[in-house]
C-alpha cells in the first residue's frame, strides 16, 4: 500500500463535504463546521473521559437515523454546544434536513473543546457568540479553508505550545480518500520529550509538518508524561475533537469502525491521550462517492489509514498555529524556529 496526499491535503478532498470557519479573536475562541453536500452516513466513538457533545446517541448503530446534514466543532466548553444551532438555522435557510410534513429538520451533532483558561476575555451578554459563530462558520463553508488558530482552533493549546485546527487526506490504492479534521487541544504533548520533533513523524507525507523525523537519538525523557499547567488537568478542561471522513461507500456499523481505527491517530500523536481530563471524541463520516467495496484484506489499508491521517492531520494543527495576543504558550515555530 502507498499513501499520498489529496490534492488540498484537507478533509474536502472527500468529495461532498465542505468547511467552514469563523472566530472571534476578543474570545479567544471560535467554530468550524462540515457541511454535508447529501446527506452522509455518520458515526462517532468517544474515548475521552470528559466529553461535551450534542446528538451523539443517535449516531449509534443501532439507532434509526442513519445520516446527518453537517457537524459543528466548537471551542467555548459547553456553551460552545449553541454552535450546532447556528448551523441549523443556515441549514434550514435552505430546505435542508429530514422532511416531516412542511417541517424541515437538519441533523447537526457537534463536540467542543475547553477554552475557557484563566485570563482571557470571555464575556459576553445573556447568551454566548457560539450559535452566531456556528452560523458564520457554516455560511463561509467551501473547499478551501485556513488550518493552525483558526475557526475552533483559535483557542487550542497542547502541553507547552499552542494547539490548533488541523487537517490532512489520503489518497488509498483503491481510488477512495480518507480524511481528517481535528482541534488539537490536549493536557497530552505532540512533540518528542523535549525535542521539537513530533511524535507523528513516522506517518509524515513529504514536510507537512517540518520534515523532521524523529530525533536520534530518542532522549532519555521522551516516555515523562507532560501535560498543560497544573490548574488545566482536570475534567474538561482538554479535549481533541476531530471529524474523520471517506468518499467510500460505508453502513453505519463500518463508519463507527472508522471512528475507532482513527483513534489510533491519537494515540500516535499525542502523549499521553484518552485521559480522564480529555473529552476525545472523534465522528465518522462517508458521503458514498465512491463505490469502493471493502473486503478484509483491503479493510485492513483503509482503518489504518484512518489512524495514519489522524496523526498527521494533528501534528499540522500545532504546525500551522500562529501567534496572537496574550498567548499563553508559544507557537511550535517560535519556540522551535
């Protein structure tokens, strides 16, 4: 099996899927949402121990609804749940989402990080930006959107640096394409102990992250378990929350697989990940564009290459992030160069 990029390495390199991103740079925070050209097979798999979510039960497999219009990612903890709201009203804007009568549904799940952290600005009137931001967000959706402090990125961070949002895609044998979206805000780290190398680097396409393998040799501390200041390791004060998605054609039970195997990405990128301070969730979309049929062998290529883009589609994330005002940790690249 080889792997290359899609042609954006972006998660619309799927095709019918497209994102969107809006913010507000006084909050310190913001939204991105996936809408869904048709509706799209979908699923989820939380691992984290302090989640914040909104309809994820009904992507469950054994559920009745089977697709959902769009996906809203949002920081704000979980006044920033609203978000998903702002992405129906656009939706319903335009007659789109499961007809009953003359009513018009749109089914909008969606995750969100914390960035709530001491210090910043995040007043607000009787109700939170998040519904507006989720609405902006889904207005500016196309092919073509900004990774790094951007959208629900803006107030992400890692341990020791700043976090973001971040995305990639793969191109498998079989003609089908596998892609991530991701917020990368963990207590975890995603660099090597305290080396700037990243802890994806084995799964890195050409110097999408800097082109700089692992480091030799490993230091001696790259196993301590480093995480963000002490008053930011508790329940649901971290998060990543990411979107992983195909263009292959899945049932429900095999997009739940697809969250799963992505998780792996976690794991990859992140150290330590899962923790009972992370609300890790990842959803599991497929648009069905391409009628890609998965025996085990193959299976096999196509979950992997759910963990392999997840990993790269984080270590992008931190990457990309740029500096702004009253940061509380530096970028990778200007601790780094």
């Amino acid at each position: 099996m080889t792997f290359r990029t899609g042609p954006r390495n972006l998660l619309t390199d799927v095709a019918g899927l497209r994102v969107g991103n809006a913010g507000e740079n006084r909050l310190t925070s913001g939204a991105t949402v996936v809408l869904c050209d048709e509706p799209a097979i979908a699923a989820v798999q939380v691992l984290g121990g302090a989640p914040g979510s909104r309809e994820t039960d009904l992507l469950e497999p054994h559920n009745s609804v089977e697709t959902v219009n769009g996906l809203a990612l949002s920081g704000g903890s979980a006044f920033g749940l609203d978000a998903a709201s702002g992405v129906q009203a656009l939706l319903r804007q335009r007659g789109v989402g499961f007809q009953f009568g003359d009513n018009v549904v749109p089914i909008v799940p969606g995750a969100i990080i914390f960035d709530l952290y001491p210090g910043l600005d995040k007043s607000w009137d009787l109700y939170p930006p998040y519904r507006e931001l989720g609405f902006e967000a889904a207005q500016a959706a196309g092919l073509d959107f900004a990774i790094g402090t951007h959208g629900a990125g803006i107030g992400a961070l890692a341990a020791g640096l700043k976090g973001g949002l971040g995305s990639a895609s793969t191109v498998l044998d079989n003609g089908a394409t596998v892609a991530a979206l991701v917020v990368a805000n963990p207590t975890g780290a995603v660099t090597v102990g305290d080396t700037r190398h990243f802890w994806a680097a084995p799964f890195e396409i050409g110097d999408e992250f800097g082109g700089l393998g692992l480091p030799h040799p490993m230091p001696a501390n790259a196993a301590d378990v480093r995480t963000k200041r002490k008053e930011f390791a508790r329940a649901g004060a971290n998060t990543t929350i990411a979107v992983i998605a195909t263009d292959a054609t899945l049932s429900k039970a095999a997009a739940k697989r697809m969250a799963i195997a992505a998780h792996d990405g976690y794991s990859r990128a992140i150290w330590p990940t899962h923790t009972p301070v992370d609300g890790d969730l990842i959803f599991a979309l497929a648009t069905g564009r391409k009628q890609v049929a998965l025996d085990i062998e193959s299976s096999i290529d196509f979950y992997a290459a759910a963990g392999f883009t997840m990993a790269r589609a984080i270590a992008r994330a931190v990457y990309a992030a740029t500096p702004a005002q009253n940061d509380l940790f530096p970028t990778w690249r200007k601790k780094f160069g």
